[in-house]
C-alpha cells in the first residue's frame, strides 16, 4: 500500500514539474510576465489557470492539459447511449469497455492539436493587442515543435492519469485536476488575506480595549465566507457520503450436499453516485464557448467581434465588480452551471448505475428485493429509487456548485467590496473535497484488503 502511494506522489509531483516547464515559442521570463497580466485581468483567464493547475501563467507544455480527454469521454458516452452497437460493447464487459476507452484516447489527439493551435493563436492575438513584441511570427517548424509539445503534454497527462487509477487510490485525471487547483489555492487564500490586513481605513476595535490589524469590514466578511465554508463543507461531505441501503434476499440452492443461498446482503446506492464528474464536466462544456470567443476575437474579423464579446461575456465567471444583477448576462454563467450540474448528474448516473444490468445480475444469481418480484419489477423499483434519490442530490450538488456566486453578489451588494476568485475557488474547492473524500474512501478499502489477514 505504501509503494502504491509513493508511485501516485510521484506522479503528482512530476505533473507538477511539467507544468513549470513553458512551450519553446519565445523568451519564457517575458512570456511569462505578460502571460501573467493577461490571466489576472480576465476571468476566463483565471479560471483556466486554476483548472490547469498554473500551467496557463507559464505557457506550459500541459497547458492543454485534460481538456481533450474530457471532451473526448463526454462524446464517447453519448455516443454510446445513441448507437446500439456502442452499447452493446459496453455491455460485453471488461473487453469492450477497454475498446471504447482506447477509441477515446485516439479522439484525444485531433482534439489536443485542434486546442494547441488554438491556445498559440490566441497568445498571439493578445500579446500583439498588447502592443508587445514578445512573440514574433512563427515559422512553420517553430509551430510544429509548439504544437508537438503540447499534444504530447496533453497525451503524456492522459498516460499518467491512468497509471494513477491502476494503483487503486482514485480515478487518476480527476486526481490530477485535484493536485493542479490544490497547488493554485494559496494564491487564492493570498486573495483574501490582502485586503483583511490593509488597515489604511482604520484597524478592528475589540470594545474599545485595543485595536487589531485586521480591516473591520474584511475581517466579518472573512469570518462570515470562513463559517460558511465549514457548514459548506459539512454539508458536502454529508450528501457525499448518504446512501439508500436496500436490502437483498438470495434464495437457498441445493447442489448436491451443499446449500447455497439463504443470507441478505445489502444494495448501497449512493445519492450522488456521479461523484464530482459532474461538476468537471460542467466546467469543461462552460468552457467551450468562451473559448471559442476567445478564438474569434483574436482572428480580428469584424463580422465577429460582437459573437465574440457576447460569447465571452455569457460564458466566463462573473466577478463580483459585474455581477451586480444590473444586468441578466451576468446570470447566464451561474444559471447555465446549475441546470448543467443537475443534467450531468443524471447522465452519468444512468452510465455507473445501470438498474437494468443489476436486476439481470441479482436474478442470474437467485438475489431478490423484499417485497418486489425478480425481473422488470426490480428493474422499475430500482430506476424509480435511483432518479428520486438523483433529483435531491443534483439539487443539492448543483446549490452547493453556485454558493460562491451567490456570497460573492451578497458581499458586493452589503459591502461593495470585490472578491475576486472567490466563486473560482469555490468550484475549486468542491472538487477537491469530492475527490478527496473518493480517494479516501479507496485508500481506506484497499488497506482494509491488505491487512484483512491480520483481523481476527
């Protein structure tokens, strides 16, 4: 077990190092200076750095990161609700499932070389905006190295999240995607610690006794975002962790002198059993629209300038200085991230869930539910407990995913003070919890195989 944790951290740490090292198309300390100006002064820009870990602020060989493989996944799983030989693959088992995972790695590529270029146009774009000359025009060998080495960062990603999901602690890309916004939350706590010591509006009196180096607004507002973040997260590990326990009866078998059958067992059914894919492949899909804005703009047509602005403007994290309600754009984003939480949840769901495969499999082996006959009506028994309890925990888990949205309009309106980051760090912050709690929940079944012998 310990080897096994070792080889994850050893991963983490290497995707950590890659993320440092900038793609060969120009000076990287002047890249990196005007990479960082143009991700604070966006929200998208932020958001994609965050969600990459900081790879976007250095131009990383990772920057495209996980994006085309998520993609990819979202489109190999419609696809196989949509064509019946898809789903009858993925229903031969072990075998077919590996044949659909390797057809998503294959569409993988096209999507990471399609994003690289983009990703390069757009630097591009912006720096000559900007009016510098930090990035002259490439040459095409000079955007064939840059390219070459983002798709192979994107594959070379894909290849260690799987190891990571080999070892048992965890799905592997979400992992990653934990460990790159985990390194980029103390930049965001800085954030908020900043302004909570800028004392040039007068310090915090306690009573009149004596006086704190805190600023007497920030301060409330800390504590108020610090107690909510606790019953947040209390809140979130609760629905993480509730299930529906339904109990299943095997009938007693004779085979000879031996008899088989005649015990309960228990069907645990998860109320959010999507765990935080859901939420990743919100954030992803949001993704799309402003980044194809982003590549609209920077293409310098006229005829899509405003397709572009509106495109950015819809789909990009509000901050707080627009998302004063004066206007409904700034409500596109959250909205649009709710309904798209609650629609995923059920998605993946109905794939990790499938009733009519486990009402086949507990009749197959003599298994019923009190009180429900064998067959079809277990099948409808169980799709009717799974969608009630999915519609309560999409509920929940998509409130939870636009909390932050909501503290930071609330602190703007009460106070006008701007917390920037917050909502991303938010979103952040429920994945990191999510899959935190998954991976302890595995790390702790597979100690438990280890040393079951040890157990008397």
């Amino acid at each position: 077990m310990q080897k096994r944790l070792l080889i994850v951290l050893g991963i983490i740490v290497a995707y950590r190092f890659l993320s440092v090292i900038p793609v060969p198309i120009a000076d990287p300390t002047q890249l990196r200076d005007v990479l960082n100006s143009i991700v604070n002064s966006t929200d998208f820009g932020g958001f994609l750095n965050l969600l990459s870990g900081g790879a976007l602020a250095s131009f990383s060989i990772v920057l495209v990161g996980l994006t085309p493989f998520i993609t990819a996944s979202i489109i190999s799983q419609l696809l196989t609700k949509a064509i019946p030989k898809l789903e009858e693959l993925n229903k031969d088992g072990e075998s077919g499932r590996r044949k659909i995972n390797q057809w998503t790695r294959i569409v993988s590529i096209p999507l990471a070389v399609i994003q690289s270029i983009a990703f390069i146009y757009i630097l591009r774009q912006t720096v000559l905006a900007g009016n510098t000359v930090v990035l002259a025009e490439p040459t095409p060998l000079e955007w064939i190295v840059a390219v070459g080495a983002m798709t192979a960062g994107a594959i070379f990603l894909m290849w260690l999240g799987e190891l990571i999901t080999e070892q048992g602690v965890g799905n592997g890309i979400s992992l990653l995607i934990f460990a790159g916004i985990l390194s980029q939350l103390p930049s965001i706590l800085t954030s908020l610690g900043t302004p909570l010591f800028d004392t040039s509006q007068g310090a915090l009196s306690v009573f009149g006794w004596f006086e704190l180096p805190f600023n007497p607004v920030m301060f409330w507002i800390v504590l108020a975002l610090t107690l909510g973040s606790l019953a947040l997260l209390y809140l979130l590990v609760k629905i993480n962790e509730a299930q529906r326990i339904i109990t299943v009866n095997y009938a007693k078998r004779v085979q000879g002198n031996s008899n088989y059958g005649g015990v309960k067992s228990i069907l645990p059914v998860k109320l959010i059993a999507a765990g935080v894919i859901p939420v990743i492949f919100a954030v992803a899909f949001l993704s799309l629209p402003a980044f194809i804005g982003q590549v609209l703009k920077a293409t310098g047509n006229v005829d899509y300038l405003e397709l572009a602005n509106n495109l950015i403007l819809w789909f990009q994290a509000p901050n707080p200085g627009s998302f004063t309600g004066d206007t409904f754009q700034a409500f596109i984003y959250p909205t649009m991230y709710f309904l798209l939480v609650i629609l995923f949840t059920y998605f993946y769901t109905g794939i990790v869930f499938n009733s009519t495969e486990i009402s086949e499999n507990l009749q197959k082996q003599g298994g019923f539910i009190e009180g429900v006959r064998p067959g079809r009506a277990t099948e409808r028994y169980l799709s009717r407990t799974v969608n009630r309890l999915i519609l309560f925990g999409a509920l929940v888990l998509g409130f939870i995913a636009v909390t932050p949205f909501i503290a930071e309009y609330l602190a703007f309106q009460l106070t006008g003070i701007s917390l920037t980051g917050l909502a991303i760090g938010g979103t952040g912050l429920l994945i990191v919890v999510v899959v935190g709690l998954e991976a302890l929940r595995q790390i702790n079944s597979r100690a438990l195989m280890v040393t079951y012998d040890d157990y008397k």
